[in-house]
C-alpha cells in the first residue's frame, strides 16, 4: 500500500489487499499546483520534463500517488525521474513500481482462476477494464493498478455464478442479483475484491439501454482472458470516469490512449453506439478531456481547467450535476436524479435506503457541493476500481 505522509511527503508499505491506495497525501497549501501537474502529464504521456531543475519532487510524487498513474510516469518516465529526481525520490518510486507489478502479478493469478471457475459452471464472463486494459492499452499489466477485478455476467448466469463464487471462498461483502454485487476473497496473504455486474453501466444511468459487451480473447503473458473489445468500450470508459468524484488523471490517461489507438472507422462505430445507447455527450466530454490533456502537457491553463485543475488542486462538482449536464434529454436527466436520490436496487429495502442515505450519501455530497477538494483529499480505506 502507498502511504503518504505530512506535507507531500511519501513512503512505501507492503500491500495488503489495498495496495497502491493512497491513505492521504497532502500539498503545500500555498503553491500553484499547476506546473507540477503538467509535469506529471509529461511524465505519464512520455515526454521530457518542461524543467527538471525546478520541480517539487515531492508535490510531483504525491499527486501521480493521489492521481493513480505513479506506476505509470515510473513507466513511461522512469528515465527522467532517475536523472533528474532526489534518491529518495527515487527509491521510492522504484518501490512503488515494484509492488505495482506484483501486485498485478497476484491479481492476474487471481482473475484467471476466477475466470476458469466462471466458465466450469457454464456461465460466459467478460471482464472490464483491469489488467486486460492495462495490457492493451500500455503492453504492461501492472502500471494500472486496481484493486477491484470486474466482471460482467448476463444476468442469465448470476444464479450460478453465485453459487460458483460463495462454494470457492468468495464472500458477498455487498449488493444483490441482478444488480451489482462485491464478493472479496484473501488469496496468498492478499485480500481480492471481485464485482460482478450485468450492466455496463452504474445504478445512476441503469434506465439507457446498454448492450452487453463483446469480448476478445486476449493472451497476457501466457494466459488467455476474455477482455471487453467492441465500439462500446470508449463510452464505457466515459461513463464510467463521469461518476467519479473527481475523475482521477487516471481515467483521463486510459481514455487518450484508447482513442488514440482507434482507427477512424473504430472512431466512427465508437460515436455511433454512443448515440444509440444515449452517451454521447459523455464520449463527447471525455474526448474533449483527452485533447485537454496533451495541451495540459505543454502549459496551457485554460485545458488544465477543462481537467478541474486550478491552483490549488482539484474543483469538481458532484457527479449528479455532471449527470444532468450530459443526459441526452430531459426524461434521462430526471430518470439520473431520481437514480442518485432513490437508487434502484433499494428501493423495497427502505432500511437499507436508510443506512445508505447516512453512511454514504452525506458525506460525498457536503464534500463535492463544496466544489473543491485538494489534492490528497482521500478516504482512508477507499476503494478504486
């Protein structure tokens, strides 16, 4: 696990389950944050540093830890950071690339065998994101680093899936069929969070239609997995990212890297189902979040805005407002609210509803009302997938 400690200062402990999940991590309240961060956007799209002599290694270290892509500005970057950055710095980043690789490692392990449990009893399992994007995206499974492995199941298949599941070791830790449900397993000492869905999308856009994914067949290192592969996969990515609070750089990295790999007729399928589907205008933003990111590299504020950066970290509105912005009409933009106030799957359980509505509602919403929100501003034990 990446532990940040006092002013933008880092260490690393051995993961456990949580690992690479940052506990905190703050910055100097009174610096402009934003050199830093285009430097960590230079790290990460594998460029050179704008000026090396004059960067904030700590600040850098931290918010690449609190953005989620430290493993890969170590990747992409590792070479700038040992010529330029302090040994300490340095070893430390190395430690985290390091447990980033084995602990994708154990969970590559762990997918494959969930995968193989999945398909002996029948069921036809695709898996999201994860290390199969990782590979894709980057030829290196362990510099996106996740501690959820996501699966999607027809909703045919979650009987047995479950029963497959619960007779393997795998606990239910939350959610019913056919929603999504969270089973966790402890496997060599580490702790594995598995999520089990039949939508491509969240509980906040349950009401668009989503196709199931199609998968391909895909080998990393010696294995095959069936990985998500069709026109789908950008909006889903789109989706996906719009719900967090905020979108780490992360998901802004993945996206540019996916489109920028399409060819022009994959572009175009890509924006048709997107129509179809009603997420256009969420492939729309992401797109133009990507275009802000390569200008973001090269100093431009005004894109490092449309990131929701500004001089003092991250400003980021609740993802409801985001919902209502990019819904396809009225009706979808309403059925989105109605989603976030009386989410679907408790809506027979009202004290579930109620539990929900003081232990998780009320926190994020007094947070992200406030519309801003530093960089390390982590829940201790959050979970990312």
């Amino acid at each position: 696990m990446i532990v940040a400690v006092g002013p933008a200062r880092a260490s690393v402990a051995p993961p456990d389950g949580h690992a690479l999940t940052p506990l905190g991590i703050s910055s100097h309240a009174s610096r402009d944050c934003r050199a830093t961060v285009v430097e960590l956007l230079r790290l990460c799209l594998g460029q050179p540093l704008r000026d090396p002599a004059t960067v904030d290694w700590d600040d850098l270290f931290g918010m690449c830890v609190s953005e989620r892509c430290a493993a890969l500005a170590w990747s992409r970057g590792g070479e700038a950071i040992r010529d330029s950055a302090p040994s300490r710095i340095i070893a430390t980043w190395r430690a985290l690339a390091v447990a980033s690789d084995s602990h994708g490692r154990a969970q590559l392990k762990a997918l494959v065998e969930v995968v193989e449990t999945l398909r002996g009893c029948g069921t036809r399992p695709v898996i999201l994101k994860g290390l199969p994007l990782a590979w894709r995206l980057y030829g290196d499974a362990g510099v996106r680093t996740s501690v959820d492995i996501d699966i999607f199941l027809p909703v045919a298949d979650r009987n047995a899936a479950e029963r497959v599941l619960v007779a393997t070791s795998w606990k239910i830790v939350e959610g019913v069929r056919p929603w999504t449900q969270t089973f966790s397993r402890t496997m060599a000492g580490e702790r594995f969070y598995l999520e089990v869905h039949s939508s491509l999308l969240d509980l906040n856009l349950h009401h668009l239609d989503a196709p199931g994914p199609r998968a391909r067949e895909m080998m990393i290192g010696s294995v095959h997995l069936p990985a998500h592969w069709d026109a789908m996969l950008p909006s889903y990515l789109a989706a996906h990212a719009a719900k967090h609070m905020p979108a780490s750089l992360l998901y802004d990295l993945d996206f540019h890297a996916l489109w920028g790999s399409l060819s022009a007729a994959e572009r175009s399928a890509a924006w048709e189902q997107a129509e179809c589907v009603g997420l256009a205008r969420y492939l729309a933003w992401m797109v133009e979040r990507g275009r802000a990111l390569v200008r973001g590299a090269g100093g431009d504020r005004s894109a490092l805005t449309v990131l929701g950066v500004d001089a003092r970290g991250r400003t980021t509105a609740h993802a409801l407002f985001r919902d209502l912005a990019l819904a396809p009409s009225l009706v979808a933009a309403g059925q989105a609210v109605a989603a976030w106030v009386w989410p679907p799957h408790l809506r027979d359980s009202p004290g579930l509803y109620a539990r929900r509505c003081l232990l998780r509602l009320r926190g994020p919403w007094v947070r992200h009302l406030r519309r801003h929100q530093r960089y390390g501003a982590v829940v201790p034990g959050e979970r990312s997938s």
